[in-house]
C-alpha cells in the first residue's frame, strides 16, 4: 500500500516558521541534507520536497509549529512599527514599518552590516510604539541602513568616495520626499534602488573625479574579487549582490532590478559562472555570499552623519526650488519684453515676385560704328561745362 506524502504547510508559512526560529537557509539546508538554493525554492514554492528529504522538511517544520512557536512567529512575523508625524502634524499619524528587524519577513542578509537584531535606536524615542517626528524617523533608517549601503554600493562601482555620494544622495531624496517614503511598504528598499542606481550610472565617468580608478583593496583575494565583480555589465552585478549578497529572493530581485523573474535568473546564472570561471573557489553559492560579506567589511567605510545629510537634502532644495524660480522669472520678462516690443497692428508681408509673360528681354547695345566713334570723339573734346550757344550762321 503507497504511503502518503507527509503535509507540509503553504511556502508562506514554512519562511515564517524558519525566521521565527531565528534560522538561517543554510542550516535547514544542512539539517535537510539539501543546498541553500533548494530551501529558497521551498520556500517560494517554485519546487515541492519529495521522498526522503519531503519527510524531513515536514518534520523539521512540525517541531516549529508547536503552541509556543506559533505564537512567537505571529508576533515575529509583523515588522517593528513606528508612528509617524507627516510634516509635524500630530493630527495625522502614520505608520512606519523600520524593516531588517529580528524576525520580520523579507530580511535580507546585508554584506558588511553589523550583527545586530532588533529596531535600530531612536533618538528622542526608544520605545517602538513612540511617535516619532519626521526628522527622528528618518534619523532611525538612516541610522540602521546607511552603513550597510555604502559597502553594497562600494561593491558595485569599486570607488569608496562614489559608494558614501550615492547613499548621502538617496537619503537625500528620501527626505525630500519623506511623506512617501515614510508610508512605503518597504523604505529601506525605496533607499537601496535608489542609491544603486546612481552608483551604476554611466555619467560619472565624464567627471573629472573620477576617470582614474581609486587605490584596489590591499588584499589580494578581495582585489580578485572586486576585479571579478567590476568585469560583470551593470545588470548582471547588480542582480548578483542582490540574490547572493542581500539573500533576497529570485522575484524580489527581479522586481528591484526591473527585470522578469527568468531575465533575473538568466542574469544570476551568467554572473555566478563568470565570477566561477576566474575564481574557483567561489563557485559555490554560500561561499561567495561569504566573500562579498568580507569584501565588504574589510573596507572601512563611513556614511556621514544624518545631520549633515538632511541640511544637504535641503539646501540642494533650496538650490533647485531658486534656479526654477530664477527661470520662471527670466521666462516672464522675456514675455513681457516680446509683448512690448511686438508691432500692434497687422502688417502684410511683401508678397514674393512672379515672372511676367510677354515682355522681350533687354537686348544689350552692341559694337559702335566708325562714325558713332567719331561721334563720342568730338563730343569728349568739346567744352566740358555745357554746350556752347547756338547761334544761326549765314551759309
């Protein structure tokens, strides 16, 4: 008699079981005797466990669904909340979701960020059911984004000076547009496309700044690494550090990089065979994760302050909102001066000419005669102010 395949839960609930359990893919990879890849594909419900190993993913995702732990990942799985003020008006709350915390779904494993869980502290208010100012929200993704950003940005363009200018000018706009960032679903990954797409964009290579390449890193494997990296097109290293760097799922990845979910899996499998063909060593997946991880870290890296970052989003502000209205005025006058000086009645134009039939051409005056020659001789030689007076003369 065939047995019946062991139950297992929808895919949503087996990454929640997981990340209640504070595990990580590659330890239910290793305690179900699969790679990480299959864990992921598990969870996204792309493929379903069979055999052996569909009996041990149920069980070990039974031992995670007893009262308690149930219990713990209704409560991990719901993202810290903040209440926020929108331009300062208490009268109108909003909810700020601060993601990469301890249990919350959807994190991704940063490169180069500290190991820290929880919500990052909050200036003015520790407590994550406090309300929270604009500035003191915006302050507290700062604080708990800006550092990993700026080695994931590093290892996108290979410069440390563009890696800090990219995150400085995402946060910037961030917060000139706070109001829809604060109720983003995601704010974290609103600041993370942004500052990935001006550290890939092409223009920097006309600044004067940056045509000659920055010292590499002082070890020779991260310079290896990073030599690998940079040889990738902009895509493909993009959609590598998001899969293999963040951990971010393949249509997550896909979704950020503005790409359909085979585009972004086409992508991967062509960055990772490139980056195998010149490293070995890092063909495996968990391993290069560890790699982009430590070439990361190994650079010292650091974001300015908030501080420092909002005054700039502001004056550039500031800046923009008087060059739009410088233009606008010089627009106006330049009006009000063609208004001016315009003619105030209608004047015909001068019609163009048109060819008269029936007239003979102008025949040009041809050779003079003997006598005609004379002629123009005698009258040269005469008296040259007027004819002299007639006078009759008797024959």
């Amino acid at each position: 008699m065939t047995q019946s395949p062991a139950p297992l839960p929808p895919p949503k609930l087996r990454r929640h079981l997981r990340e209640a359990a504070s595990l990580t893919p590659d330890q239910v990879a290793e305690r179900v005797g699969v790679a990480r890849e299959t864990v992921r594909a598990w969870e996204s419900g792309r493929t379903t466990p069979r055999g052996r190993r569909r009996e041990a993913y149920a069980k070990l995702l039974a031992s995670l669904t007893k009262a308690d732990m149930v219990t713990n990942t209704q409560e991990a799985a719901r993202p810290p909340q903040v209440t926020v003020c929108l331009n300062g008006d208490p009268q109108h709350p909003e909810t700020l979701e601060i993601p990469g915390a301890a249990g919350a779904p959807g994190t991704p494993e940063v490169p180069g960020a500290p190991e820290s869980s929880g919500v990052p502290e909050v200036p003015g208010g520790p407590d994550t059911g406090a309300t929270l100012t604009p500035a003191q929200a915006f302050d507290a993704l700062y604080a708990f984004c800006a550092p990993a950003l700026v080695r994931q940005a590093y290892l996108l363009s290979g410069r440390r000076e563009l890696a800090r200018e990219s995150v400085e000018r995402a946060f910037q706009l961030a917060w000139q547009r706070w109001p829809e960032v604060a109720v983003d679903r995601d704010p974290a990954g609103w600041v993370r496309a942004t500052a990935y797409e001006y550290a890939l964009s092409p223009w920097h290579r006309f600044r004067p700044r940056y045509r000659h390449p920055e010292p590499p890193p002082s070890d020779a494997a991260d310079r290896a690494l990073l030599d690998v990296l940079l040889a990738l097109p902009a895509p493909y290293r993009r959609t590598l550090l998001l899969y293999d760097g963040l951990g971010l799922d393949l249509p997550e990845t896909a979704a950020e990089t503005e790409a359909s979910t085979p585009a972004a899996a086409n992508r991967l499998l062509h960055a990772r065979e490139a980056v195998a063909a010149r490293l070995p060593e890092l063909a495996s997946p968990s391993a290069l994760h560890r790699r982009l991880a430590e070439v990361a870290s190994a650079e010292r890296l650091r974001a300015a302050g908030p501080t420092t970052v909002r005054a700039g989003g502001e004056q550039r502000a500031r800046f923009w909102t008087r060059a739009a209205i410088a233009f606008t005025i010089a627009i106006i006058g330049a009006t009000a001066l063609t208004v001016r000086t315009a003619p105030a009645r209608y004047e015909p134009a001068v019609p163009p000419g048109e060819t008269v039939q029936g007239v003979p051409p102008r025949s040009a005056p041809g050779p003079l005669s003997d006598a005609e020659l004379n002629l123009r001789a005698k009258l040269r030689s005469g008296i040259q102010h007027g004819p002299q007076r007639l006078l009759p003369l008797a024959e």
